[in-house]
C-alpha cells in the first residue's frame, strides 16, 4: 500500500521533504541565533554582575569608611568631653582647698574673738565695779558728810557759841579730810577708769577690723543738773555703750558658736568630696593614659573599646559631680537655716539688752 502510495504521489513527498528541509534549516538558524543571543545574554550577566560586586565593594567601603570616620569623630568629642571633666575636678578640688583654708581662717578668727570677748568681759566688770564705787561713795559723801553740816546749822540756836563753833570747825575739817580723801580716790579711779577705757578701745578698735557693732541710741534723761550727777550720768552712759559694745560681742560670740556647732560635720563632709575628687582624678587620668598608650591591631575593635570605656566613665563623673552639686546645696540649705537661727537668737539678745539697759539706767535713777 505504501509503495502504491509513494508511486501515487511522489511529488507530494517531494514538496513534504523540501518544506521539512526549509523548515529544518529555519529551526536550524533560530537555534544559532538563540544561542548567539543566549551567548550575548550570558555576557551582559557576568558584566553586571562584575560591574555590581564592583559597586557593593566600593559601597561596603565607603560606609566602613564613613563609620570609622564616624566614630573618630566620636572618639576626638569624647575626649575632649572627658577632658573638660579632669578639669571641671581640679577647679572643684580647688574649690574644697579653699573652702577648707576659710574654714581654719573662720576657726582661727572665732579664736581670737572668744579672747577679745573674754577680755573686754573682765574690762566690762572692773569699770562696773569703778563706776558703782564712785557712785556710792557719793551718796555717802551727800547724805551721811555734807547733810549733819545742815542739820547742825539748822540746831545752832538751841547751843551755846563755843560748841557750836567747834563742833562746826571740827565738822568742817573732817568733811574737807573726807573730801581731800575722796578726791584723791576719785582722781585714782578717775586713771584706773581711763586706762580700762583706753584698754577697751585698743580692743574695740581691733575687734572692729572683724565684726560689727551696731550703736543703739540712748533716750535723754531728764535728771537734776548737778556736776556731780552730770559727771554720774557721763559715766553711766560710757558703761552703758560699753554694756552694749559687749552685748554685741556676746551675740557674735553666740552666732559663732551656733555657726561651729556642726563644723566637724562641716569638715568631715568636705573630706569626703575632697577624696572623691582625688579619686575621680586619678582614675580619669589613668583611664585616659592607658586608653593613649593601648595598641590593637584591629583599629575598629579598638575604636569600640574605647569609645564603651570613655562613655561609662563619663557617666560615673557625671553621677559624682550630680552627687557633689547636691552635697553642695545642701550644705547651702543648711547654711540658711543657721542664718535664720542667728537672726532669732539676735532678736533674743535685742530684747535682752534693752531689758538691761532699762534696768541699768533705772539703778542710775
């Protein structure tokens, strides 16, 4: 039947096999240029791809470049930052060492005044003793010398001329004896009171240069104007400003001792910072010296250390200098308080001078 076929239609197979060749040639020439254009495609791969590794490189170095230079930046502030630090501790520890040398020159002056205190006391006492001396025995001069005279002059006419005479002239001279005596003790008194008030004044004079006295203002007194009693009131009005010259002593003295109640507390508190100071010091500098004087071969790693290390001791001096601004204010708030004490133990002593400078002037009275 085939063959039947084959002779039967021999130029359609012929037609067939030219358009399988024709198409076999087609196949053949699509295939070339697939795999030309496969060969081309393959190209265009590995140059993107070369061209890509290319630009990831240059990017992975440029951000490892820009991080290193990041973190030399960070590194150069931090140190900087750290610095400033050691030197913010060296003006504090200053500060303490001044504080500490005002503190002795305080001890040392409250010293002195509790001596010229002492002093100007006794002063105080002796010219009180003079003064009330010299006031007594004028009254006893006034009423048991110079009033007999009177009231013998007043008996006259009941006594006969000759005792009257004599008792008179003996009279006379013991009275001109007693006042000859007391002039003589006045005039002795008289050195003894300027040499205290001359001694007084050298100290009122040197205790001025530390503290201050505040002059409270005598009311007038309207009294008989008498030489005796004007010389009386002139006295008393010098142991009075006296009086009140060691009154203010005796309030700064007072104000001194409640400022030192609690100065080895005081003492003791500022050692503490003074040592903490010192030790924030030497740790910041060590920390310092040995981060300059490490070497790494990885410079990143090293980098990372020392920036943790730089950060973490920063915190700890901000915490102590936190801790030491506290400390301080503190110290402040406390220093008010005592101010306010002082202020209401100064309104106390106010009250009690007036109360004795009342009482003084009504003894003189």
């Amino acid at each position: 039947i085939c063959r039947e076929f084959c002779l039967c239609y021999p130029k359609n197979l012929a037609f067939r096999f030219e358009s399988l060749v024709s198409r076999a040639d087609v196949l053949t020439r699509e295939r070339d240029a697939l795999e030309q254009h496969r060969n081309q495609m393959e190209d265009t791969i590995r140059e993107l791809q070369r061209r890509i590794s290319a630009k990831s490189e240059e990017t992975t170095n440029e951000w490892e470049s820009r991080k290193l230079r990041q973190r030399n930046e960070q590194a150069v502030t931090l140190t900087r930052q750290m610095q400033a630090v050691v030197l913010q501790n060296d003006e504090l520890r200053e500060e303490v060492t001044r504080v500490g040398d005002a503190l002795e020159e305080a001890t040392r002056i409250i010293n002195e005044s509790s001596a010229r205190h002492s002093f100007c006391y006794v002063l105080y006492l002796a010219t009180v003793k003079i003064i009330s001396k010299l006031f007594f025995s004028r009254i006893n001069l006034l009423f048991f010398r110079i009033f007999p005279l009177f009231q013998a002059t007043a008996n006259t006419s009941h006594r006969p001329m000759g005792m009257e005479y004599a008792e008179l002239t003996a009279q006379h001279d013991a009275a001109r004896r007693d006042l000859r005596a007391l002039s003589e003790e006045n005039a002795v008194m008289r050195e003894k009171l300027d040499a205290s008030s001359s001694m007084l004044a050298t100290v009122e004079s040197e205790a001025m240069d530390v503290e201050q006295s505040t002059a409270v203002s005598v009311p007038p007194l309207h009294i008989c104007p008498s030489p005796w009693r004007v010389h009386n009131l002139k006295l008393g009005e010098r142991a009075e400003n006296d009086a009140e010259k060691c009154f203010q002593r005796e309030l700064d003295k007072l104000r001194q001792l409640t400022e030192s109640m609690n100065n080895d507390e005081k003492e003791a508190e500022l050692e503490k910072l003074r040592n903490e100071l010192i030790e924030a010091t030497k740790t910041a500098r060590s920390l310092y010296g040995e981060l300059t004087s490490k070497t790494s071969t990885d410079p990143t790693v090293a980098f990372q250390l020392r920036i943790m290390q730089l950060e973490s001791h920063l915190e700890q001096s901000n915490e102590k200098i936190a801790a030491q601004k506290k400390a301080i204010q503190e110290l402040e708030d406390t220093l008010v308080n005592k101010d306010k004490l002082h202020g209401e133990i100064a309104a106390e002593l106010e009250r009690l001078r007036e109360v004795s400078r009342n009482f003084f002037l009504g003894s003189l009275l």
